[in-house]
C-alpha cells in the first residue's frame, strides 16, 4: 500500500488523542444522540448476524457466517458516525498526555453507555414487533432465546475475561480504521478483528444491550418459548433467568468491567507508552 494512504502508528495516537478532546468537548446532548445512533447500529449487525445462523447446525460455520456479517455495525459507526463506549475506552490516552481529566473520561463513556443502551434497546423492541422473530416457524425467535441465555448464566470471572479480549480486539479495529485514509481501507480494517472477536465468542457489552433484551422479548411469546424448550431443551425454571436483573447483573457488570480493561490497559495504555516519548517530543 502506497504510504501516503496509511497513517503511522504513532499518526494513529496522535489523532486518536485529539479525537478524545473532540468527546471531551462535545456537549451531552450530541453525545446522546452519536451514543444513541452508535447502539442502533452495533445492533442491525447483531440482529442481521442472528438472522444469518439461526438455522445453522454447523457450530464453527455459524460462527463464521455470524462474523462475516457482524462488523457492519462498526462499519457504519466509523463512516456515518457514531460514539461507541467501548471504543471511547481509548480515551484513556489523552487523559494521560493530560489533554483532558479522568472526568472528562467518565464524563463521556457514562453518557455513551447509557446512549448505547437506549440505541440498543430500541432497535431490539423494533425487530420483536416487527415479526422478525417469526423466520423458520419462530426458530429465530428461539434462537435469540438461546443466544441470550447463554449470556445471563456465564459466570462472573468467564465474563469479565471475555470482555478484556472482546476489547482487545473492538479497540484494534478502531485504531487500524485510523490508519486508513480510504473507505475501502477503513471498512477492511474494522471487518477482520470485528469477524475474529464473533468468531471466537468474546463478550462486547454494547452488542448484549441488543442480545439479552432481544432475547427477553422473545422470552414473553409463547411460541418462541415452546420451540426454545424443544429445540435446546430448556425449562421453564431455566428460562426464568433470562431477566432484566440477571442481565445486569450477571453480563453487564463483569463484561462491562473487561472491555474498559481490554480497552484501557491492554490496548489504550501499552500503545501511548510504545509512543509517549515522540509525542511529547512533537508536542514541544
């Protein structure tokens, strides 16, 4: 690739700490709505992904296809626009190089989290009542069922893991989206990291604020319920847990706790520290 097409990693630092004091600065009312705008659109990927594997008996297979079609999500967040917490985790290297406070930081990612949710939220309550959920009979409807499930009975230490490397992962795809001068560029670098993070089942907790509650809703239509328990042997007792407590408590939390980790430390700290000294030196 031609360099003047790529910006360097360090370029990539660079901009990405001025993008943070762009957040920074941005009043609460944009933040909401880039917020908002950025959970509907992590959740047509999870949503389009769903309806991509539900009939699919292949494990690995599903998994691939679910993750060729996921990162469209990311996609449109880096060419519309949009403010992704678990990409504003990256924040952390301004705050460093004290372009900004740390609540400055939480200032941001409490709002984009809450914005995310709502965004999420929404599009989950649109694709119930728009039938959706129907396909094959209502096998997409228990298959949100199971997809959610499998999310409110991890156990704390799985899920908070699991959002670290999610992030590890989210948090590259952002960065090598900056090294693209190009659409075509950006959309490859968030495609392959997005496919890898679905592919190996990691944890992203803006993409469960449209699994867990798409799966609740299905959970309240008899039918969709029915085939849950015939198709993956369920119970009544166990689908009892897919609740609005459990999702909170037992998936937001920890997954919640990992990506900021995946995303500060394991990615937003080590690449500030590779680059500090040419950045303070480019600073003077």
């Amino acid at each position: 690739m031609n360099q003047s097409n790529l910006n360097s990693p360090q370029q990539i630092t660079e901009n990405m700490i001025q993008a943070g004091v762009g957040k920074a600065t941005t009043p609460i009312g944009k933040l909401i709505l880039l917020g908002i705008f950025a959970g509907m659109f992590i959740a047509c990927g999870a949503s389009a992904s769903s309806v991509a594997m539900h009939a699919m008996s292949n494990v690995g297979l599903q998994r691939l296809v679910g993750g060729c079609i996921f990162p469209i999500g990311l996609m449109m967040i880096v060419l519309v626009g949009g403010e992704l917490f678990t990409g504003d985790c990256l924040m952390v290297m301004g705050c460093i190089h004290k372009k900004y406070s740390v609540m400055d930081v939480v200032r941001v990612l409490v709002i984009v989290y809450g914005a995310n949710f709502i965004g999420s939220v929404v599009f989950a309550l649109l694709v119930y009542l728009s039938g959706q959920l129907n396909y094959t009979n209502g096998l997409l409807g228990a298959f949100t069922i199971k997809i959610a499930m499998g999310k409110v009975t991890m156990d704390f230490g799985t899920a908070f893991v699991s959002g670290i490397l999610c992030n590890i992962f989210v948090c590259i795809a952002v960065l090598m989206a900056g090294a693209a001068k190009d659409v075509a560029g950006k959309l490859l670098a968030c495609f392959f990291p997005i496919m890898a993070f679905v592919v190996s089942g990691y944890e992203h907790c803006v993409a469960n604020m449209y699994y867990i509650p798409a799966g609740i809703f299905a959970a309240s239509n008899e039918k969709y319920v029915e085939r849950a328990m015939t198709e993956y042997g369920y119970t009544a007792e166990q689908l009892a847990e897919l609740n609005w407590v459990n999702f909170f408590t037992v998936n937001q939390i920890p997954v919640t706790l990992g990506n900021i980790v995946g995303g500060m430390v394991f990615v937003g700290v080590i690449l500030y520290a590779i680059h500090a000294k040419n950045l303070r030196a480019s600073n003077n």
